[in-house]
C-alpha cells in the first residue's frame, strides 16, 4: 500500500510562502503530523486538516503583507539587505505604523469572540473607575474654587452669635480677611405669583474672600451695609426667575415684604460656600448690624470663615481663637460658658474639610469597591488575552521562521492591544457620562455638588492611562511568553488540541480564584450596607407616617408676635376645611426636617428641676401648635397634652419626651405636674403630659431629649413655620392644589414650594446610606457576573486543552456523566477556594 501524500495544491502554496531552514522544518512537520492523522482518522479527514493549516499558514502571511516582502527577498543582494532594513523598521516608520494599526483592526474584527468581550471588559472597568473618580475628584480631590483656598477656615463648632462675628473681625491678628452667612427660604412678590426663594445674609468682605464677581452691576460695597437694602442676584436666578432680564440692575424686588434694589447679577460660575449657606441660593442680602437680633449674643445663626495671612501658621491662628475664646467667656459667661463654667472654644476647620466631611468616608468606600471591580475586569481580559496568546503561539513562531524578529512581533501585538483598548476606554468614557449620571440623580442632599461634575482633562487622561496600562500589560505579556518558547516548540504547537504546560493551567486557575475573592468580598461589603440600609430603615420612627403630608412655608410677612401666630391659626383652619383633611397642625420644624443636626430650636442646659439646677443634661425646646401630637400620630405615654392657650397662661404648659422625662423624674407617670423652670429664660413650665421619643433628626440619630412647648413660646424672629396634615385619603394631584389653594385664601402672597408626604422626608434621611448600598449592589453584580465569566472561560479553556486526554478517557470506558462531573469539580474547586479567600 503506497504512503498517503498532502494535496498537491497546499503543498505548493506552503513551498510559496515558506522559504528556508526554518520553512522546510515547518513543511516536514506539517507532513509527519498529516501522517499521524491520516492512520488514525482516515485520508481524507487528513488532508482536509492539511488544507486548513495551509491556507490558514498562507492567509496570515498575506494579510501581514509578508509575502510580497519575501519574493523580493534574496539573501546577500543588495536589494534583499534594502528591503530588510525597511521591514525591521529603519525606512519609513510611519508608514509600518499606519500599516500595524491597519492590520491589527482587520484581525480584531475577524476575531469578534475575543474582541467584542475584550472590549465590553476594559469599558466596564474603566467606566466604572472613571465614574466614581469623576465624583471623588470634584467632591474630595479638588479645591475649592475660592482665592487661596488652603488658608480658608471656618470657626466654630457651628453657628456663632453676631457679636462673636464682630470680635472675630475685629479682634484677632491672625486673619487677614474674614467673611460670615446665613440662608433660609424668603419670600418674593411683584413677579407673577409669590415664589419661595432662598435667601443668603451675608457680611461685609464675603464676595472679596470667595471670588464673587459681577456679571452684570456690582457685588456688595461697604455702603450696603450701612442701609441694607441692596440685592445681589444669582446667575441661575437672574434666568430662571427673572427671564435674563438685561435691566434688572437698578430695579427694586419685594423680598418678604421689604424692598431691595438689585445692584448686581453674580458670574455663572460663582459657587456658594456650602459648609456656609445653601448650595442653591438665589438673592443675597447684606447684613444689618443694627437689626436687635443680630446684636443678641444668645441668638447664634452666622457661620464664620477666615483666611489665615500669609506666613502664620495653623497653630498661631488657633492660639489667637483660643485667647478670644477666653475674652468671649468673660464678656458673655452665659453664652460663651457651658453649665459647669468651661470656656466654649473657637476651633478652626479647614474649609474643604468642612464642606466634605459628611460624605468622606462613603466616596472612600465607593473608590475602594469601584477599584476591586476594576482589578476583577483586568483578570478577565488578562483572560483572554492569554488565551488569545496562546492561540497565537504557532502563528509567532511562523512569522519568527520567516525571518520577522522579537521587537516587530511585540510591537504588532501592542498596536493590537492598543486599539483595542482605544476602543474600550472610549466606550468606557461613554458609560462614565451615564453612570455619572446616575450617580448625581442619586446622592444623598450631603454631597456637596453645587455644579454637575464633568469628565474633564485630567479625569479622560486617568481613564487614558488606566486603559494603555491594562491593554498593554495584558496584551505584551502572552506575547513575551510565546517568544521565550523555542522555535521548533512553537511550531509544533499549531492546534488548541496541543498542550502548553501546566503552568499556564495553574495561572487560569489563580486568576479565577483571585476573582472570585474580590467578587466576595465585593457581595460582603454590598449584604453589610444593604442589611445596615435594611436596620435603619424598620427602625421606629416614633410617628404614624401613612397619609402624612407636609408643607414649609416662610411666614416672614408678618411685622409681630400676634400676627405671626393669628396668621399660621388661619392657615391651619383653611387646611382643615379641606374635603380628605382629618386634622392640620405646625410647629416651626417637623421631624426629619433637619436631618443629622439639631438646629432648631433651642438647646439649652440650664434647668432647675424641683429646685435643683440639672446642667448634665441638654434640653431641645420645640415650640408647636396644638393638635400637634394627634395629627403627626405621636402617642401620649403619660398625661395629657395642652388645649388652646393664650401667651399670659402661667405656668406654661409643656410635653416632655418620654428619654427627657426619664433623665429628669425617673420614669414618665412621675413626670406629669411637675415644674421646671429655664435658668436663663425665666420661664417656669408645667408638665402636663410625656410623649413618645421620636427620630427627630434622622432614623441614625438617637431621639433627642425634647420639650414640647406652646407656639407662641416661639417668640418672632424665625420666619419659617413646617404644616403637617393628616389626610384620609392619597395625596393626589387634585389634593395637592386643594391644599396650596387653602393656603393661599389665608394667606394669598404666601408660596408654597412643596407638598410632601413625611415618606420623602425620611427617604431623604437615609439617602447617604441608599447611595452607597445601591452602587455597591450595582458593583457587586457586575463583579459576579464577571467571576462567572472568568471560571467559565478557564473551564471551556481547559476542556478544549485536554479534549484528547477526555477522548482516551471516553474511549476507555468512562460515561459522559463522569467525564461532566469531574470537568465541573474543578470549577467548583476554583470558585470554593475563591469564596474562602475572599472571606
């Protein structure tokens, strides 16, 4: 029986485009091989095999452009040494660029099942760590944009009394500019419908220490401050209210009932300092220093900054605040002394610090998990670039016997994995704008972002260097392996059916549990915050939330004490006329209001309780309305509420809460008819009745030991006031302007910015903690479909390099059952070592 021969034709073509020792040993091997299979599959099937080697041999040859170069090629001649010295790169280098570029798209395009994956991979990871750093940088990493920034502080442990402003301005050494605020909601008339604005009160040298400048007019002078009756516009405000009025400079605005003039419209770009006033403030005031209220030094509402002068440092300045401190404490023992006598200091704050300090820790989170979901990507296109460099071992070796080079073939493999990581971080870039996004849409009301943050240079040339970083590691790598193989090993190794060390096999096996753990410990750090979310959420609010709406208005209008309260009385009766209205009530804050802080309304230590004085233990008075316990549906542990009562009523009535009633009684029944009288305000209160604690500022915050008291108790001054109604039906559309048209026949210049369920106010407490466990699932997703895809293709991997030993093994008796049990113990092998690594 004659010896089978390879098809004539592929023959030929192998004599073609393999010239040399090296070619002739590639052609005698691809013809033992051809023997090898024609005895053990048939002739035919073998030289089908032959054909495909050939052509496949050929094809790659011709589409690197080698072929041409190797017909021309003829050692020792002149025109051989020229034509090599332009292939190795010495002749026209930007032309074999534009050609590698050229050829590297051609064939990623031909291997969709590596690129499309390797693509969709590099894109999610640099997506995902562009994002978050996008978000990190504007909100930690950047400076403020304020004039020298790094010597701003502010002073303070919070809000300072105006007198205590003044001494800072006007006794300390080591400042040499100083600024204070305030906002709140006002109101404006005489533009259409009365419109709730928010309002910043500033004092002289504000706009000077924070850049403020003047698109249109002027900001404040120090003329202003001597008739305040000037106003500075916002750019958002001058558009939005004002319709870019060019001739707004000049004209007056009614702003709670007073007339201002408009000097100025502010640059676009001005940022209001948030850890100051509000982020979205619409008009600013100067402050009027001969207003009473600004001069009572128990009144403490401005927020002070300054600016340390050029060459003192941090620990003189604070020496100097420390010595105010002292002249303070003896100027105003009782505001600038606690019960027992200490000094209350002036510390100082870095501004950044100040405005970040509330979302540090969660952004840090969110970059460490965003950076394991990123290390999980690269493991998985580190996948298949190895396999992909695997592949390719036979092909590195054909073009290494043709007389192609180390250098060339690393640097055709880098163009491949730049493009593709071109490809990738542009895709990348396109998830960042949405994720960013998302993410705006969904931060907590802490985050300081007073402008959306962009992808700007310095965050594209992040995603830039974290995209050429993992293209070019993961794709040089596979090919620095390959040409540390022998030529005649690689040559030989020209089907998947090959082996190729086990070493390789136990890198596909470290990558997978290494994603595994991260994904672990990704999923861990996701069921911690959600099961934390998840605890905060059924914590007891102390209310009956369902069908609980609220309102807030800024009642500023009113000149006095008696109007004040004679006007929110007829409010409170308007609403209640409303058909679906059960009862109505306010006080000038609602629980949840002022989420994370206790502002509002006093908290004093001064109480004499039966005679004795008890200073261990802080009291937050809270002036409400009648009916105010029934319609928030906040139970009565003891006693009783107060009726209506008028503002001679002696003693005054008052409902403790039920932590307060134990801290100063022992338990709530001995609470009730007991008296209590404020050391520095003289007034002398009955205990009428103890209420149920409540999560006053937020469902992570202990309920505070609170004092009920009546309305009026209230004084004037606040302009603010907080409805809630209780309804017998679902807030509706139609019920929501029933309730702003019941407001507006008692009070037709008050607005009504919102009409909310009290279920918003308490999302909105718990919105840091929704933030980063929702993006943390989203992460923790992502990285297990990851690990999954991973520990898939290393299990595909595997069958396909041992698909001969699995044969033999079918062959020799196993069932495919067996064969299957085994393939999927090795991955659950993987993924069990992964899950206790990562834990």
């Amino acid at each position: 029986m004659s010896q089978p021969t390879p098809p004539r034709l592929a023959t030929r073509v192998l004599q073609l485009v393999l010239r040399g020792d090296a070619g002739e040993a590639f052609r005698g091997d691809l013809e033992e091989r051809f023997l090898d299979r024609a005895t053990r599959d048939g002739i035919p099937a073998a030289r089908r095999w032959y054909r495909a080697q050939s052509w496949s041999v050929a094809r790659s040859l011709l589409q690197e452009g080698l072929t041409a170069k190797l017909m021309e090629r003829r050692p020792g001649t002149a025109r051989g040494a020229a034509h090599e010295s332009t292939y190795l790169g010495v002749g026209d280098v930007a032309s074999d660029w534009v050609r590698s570029v050229g050829f590297a798209a051609r064939s990623l395009i031909r291997t969709p099942g590596f690129s499309i994956p390797a693509l969709l991979l590099i894109g999610l990871g640099v997506g995902g760590v562009t994002t978050v750093f996008t978000l990190v940088d504007h909100v930690l990493l950047r400076s403020l944009p304020y004039p020298e920034a790094e010597r701003l502080m502010r002073v303070g442990r919070g809000t300072s009394s105006g007198p205590v402003v003044q001494a800072l301005v006007s006794e300390t050494n080591a400042f040499d500019g100083w600024a204070a605020a305030y906002s709140g909601p006002t109101t404006l008339a005489g533009e259409g419908d009365p419109i709730q604005l928010e309002t910043a009160t500033v004092t002289e040298g504000f706009f000077h220490l924070f850049g403020g400048r003047a698109a249109l007019g002027r900001v404040f002078i120090p003329d202003d401050f001597r008739a305040p009756e000037a106003a500075v516009v916002s750019h958002t405000a001058w558009v939005r209210v004002f319709g870019a009025d060019p001739k707004l400079v000049g004209r007056s605005i009614t702003v709670d009932g007073a007339l201002f003039t408009v000097v100025g419209v502010l640059e676009s770009d001005f940022e209001a300092p948030q850890a100051l006033v509000s982020a979205d403030v619409d008009v600013w005031r100067p402050i009027d220093w001969a207003s009473p209220r600004n001069q009572r030094p128990d009144m403490s509402f401005l927020t002070p900054v300054g600016r340390v002068s050029p060459g003192v440092a941090e620990s003189s300045a604070q020496a100097d605040l420390d010595r105010l401190a002292e002249t303070l404490a003896s100027r105003f023992p009782q505001n600038m002394r606690d019960a027992e006598g200490v000094t209350e200091p002036l510390p100082m704050v870095p501004l950044q610090e100040a405005t970040v300090q509330r979302v540090r820790a969660g952004l840090g989170l969110l970059m460490g998990a965003v950076g394991l979901l990123l290390l999980v990507a690269c493991l998985n296109v580190a996948h298949l670039f190895l396999a992909r460099g695997i592949e390719r071992t036979n092909e590195i070796a054909v073009r290494r016997a043709v007389g192609a080079n180390g250098g060339e073939i690393l640097r055709q493999v880098l163009v491949e994995s730049l493009v593709l990581g071109a490809g990738g971080g542009l895709l990348g870039v396109a998830l960042a704008k949405a994720g960013l996004t998302s993410l705006v849409v969904l931060r907590p009301a802490a985050m300081p972002l007073s402008t959306a943050p962009s992808l700007d240079f310095r965050v594209l040339l992040f995603a830039g260097v974290v995209t050429i970083a993992a293209a070019v590691v993961f794709g040089a790598l596979p090919c620095v392996r390959s040409l540390q193989t022998s030529l005649s090993q690689g040559l030989r190794s020209g089907s998947r059916r090959s082996t190729d060390g086990r070493g390789v096999g136990r890198l596909h096996g470290a990558m997978v549990v290494t994603e595994v753990a991260l994904s672990v410990v990704l999923v861990a750090m996701t069921g911690l915050m959600a099961r934390s979310y998840q605890a905060l959420h059924d914590v007891p609010t102390g209310l009956v939330v369902e069908k609980l709406v609220t309102m807030p208005l800024a009642p500023k209008t009113a000149s006095s004490p008696l109007p004040y309260h004679e006007l929110m009385d007829g409010i409170v009766e308007a609403v209640e006329s409303v058909p679906g209205v059960t009862s109505a009530t306010y006080g000038l804050i609602l629980p949840f209001e002022e989420t994370g802080s206790g502002r509002c309304c006093w908290r004093n230590w001064g109480m004499i309780v039966n005679g004795t004085a008890r200073p261990d233990v802080s009291v937050i008075q809270q002036p409400v309305h009648e009916g105010y316990f029934e319609t928030l549906g906040i139970s009565l542990v003891a006693g009783r509420s107060w009726a209506r009562t008028t503002p001679d009523a002696q003693p005054i009535p008052t409902v403790l809460t039920e932590r307060l009633a134990i801290a100063f009684f022992g338990s709530a029944g001995a609470a009730v008819g007991q008296t209590i009288t404020w050391e520095r305000g003289g007034m002398t209160m009955a205990v009428a009745g103890v209420a149920a604690d409540t999560r006053q500022y937020g469902l992570d915050q202990e309920p505070p030991r609170m004092m009920y008291l009546p309305s009026w108790t209230a004084g004037y001054g606040f302009g603010r006031a907080h409805v809630a109604v209780r309804t017998s039906r679902a807030l509706t559309s139609d019920l929501v302007q029933s309730l702003r048209a019941s407001v507006w026949r008692a009070a037709p210049s008050l607005p009504v910015p919102t009409v909310r369920p009290m279920d918003d106010w308490i999302r909105g407490s718990t919105g840091g903690r929704r933030f980063a466990a929702v993006v943390l699932a989203a992460f923790g997703a992502v990285s297990l479909l990851l690990a999954a895809a991973g520990l898939y293709g290393t299990l595909v991997y595997r069958v396909g390099r041992n698909r001969r030993a699995l044969g033999i093994r079918l062959a020799l008796g196993a069932t495919r059952t067996q064969v299957e049990v085994t393939t999927m113990a090795s991955g659950l092998r993987l993924a069990a070592a992964g899950c206790v690594a990562g834990s």
